[in-house]
C-alpha cells in the first residue's frame, strides 16, 4: 500500500478525532463533564487514528522490505540483516511512541491534565497498561483511559507482528546470502 492509496483513510482518521474533538473546548474555570458520547467518540475517532498510522507505518516497511535495492544491499552482508532488523524496531517503537504523544495530546486539549510532562507521563503508563494510580481522571473522563489502554494492547499486539515479519523476511534475506556464498 503505498501513500496514495493511503492517504485518504489517514485523512478521515484524523478528520474523524478533529471534528470529535472541536465539539469539545475546555474550559479554563471548572472542568465541565462532557456527554458520553462525546467521550466514546474520542476514543472512537483515537483508535481509528492510531490504527490507520500503524497500518500505513506497516505498508511501508513491507513495502521497503520487498524493495529490489533493499534486497541486493543485505545480500551482500549478514550484518546488514541486523541492521534492518534494528531499523524495524526502532521505527515500530517511534511508532508507538506517536500513539502515546497523540494520547497525551488529547488529554491536554479536553483539559483533564494541564501539564506536559503529566499528560506523557499518564499517557505512557496507561498505553503500556502499567497504569499506576498515582494520576487518575475525573470520573466523567475515564473511559478515555480505557480506550488508550485498549488501543496500546492492540498496537502492541500489531506492533509485535509487525517484528516478527521483519525478522522472519531479514532471516530468509540471510538464508539467500548463505546460499550465494556456497
């Protein structure tokens, strides 16, 4: 799946959390309790969001990973497989780490936690699922914590998936190097 065909659905996702969210302001005296389904729908239009980012971050790597240059670049070294390998790690993780950012985002833009450093914080305990109570939301705004721990199960679970492709395509990349050098 390459950017074109993608960016349509990457653009409603996004659409999708927008509209959710500007119906929704903050305000800066009491927090005022929003309607359920004003609730679900974030966390709704959230999951939408990050899935749709994973699945183009996923079309991408499989994309590069079946790339002709790619291919031919690894079968000149083993060394190289693991450096594809490591790249895919670390392009899955900076991936994760976009849901976690995006989390924290929307926590600061309905108002229920002020800081920046708090709102990575909460966002990154509750995504990985540690979730250790020492910042809580108010009552009305709990569901949005278990949709982000929702959503990081399921990324994570993708995430993992996504790996293991990658390792498994860089181990037969290598089984081709072995089979040259024979």
């Amino acid at each position: 799946m390459s950017w074109k065909q993608l960016r349509w659905p990457l653009l409603a996702g996004m659409a999708t959390v927008g509209m959710v969210l500007s119906g929704y302001r903050a305000t800066p005296q009491l927090l005022i309790c929003p309607e359920f389904s004003t609730v679900a729908g974030i966390v709704v239009g959230m999951l939408v969001a990050t899935a749709i980012i994973h699945a183009w971050v996923t079309s991408v790597q499989v994309e590069l990973i079946h790339w002709e240059r790619l291919i031919s670049w690894c079968s000149t070294s083993r060394s190289r497989h693991l450096l594809l390998i490591t790249l895919g790690a670390l392009i899955t993780a900076a991936t994760l780490l976009l849901d976690i950012v995006l989390w924290a985002w929307v926590y600061r833009h309905v108002g229920v936690i002020h800081g920046l450093a708090e709102s990575l914080y909460f966002s990154g305990i509750t995504f990985t699922t540690v979730g250790y109570g020492d910042i809580t939301l108010v009552s009305c705004w709990r569901l949005l914590s278990v949709g982000e721990a929702i959503n990081g199960i399921l990324m994570a679970g993708w995430s993992t998936a996504q790996l293991i492709f990658i390792v498994q395509r860089a181990m037969t990349l290598g089984f081709h190097y072995d089979d040259d050098k024979s």
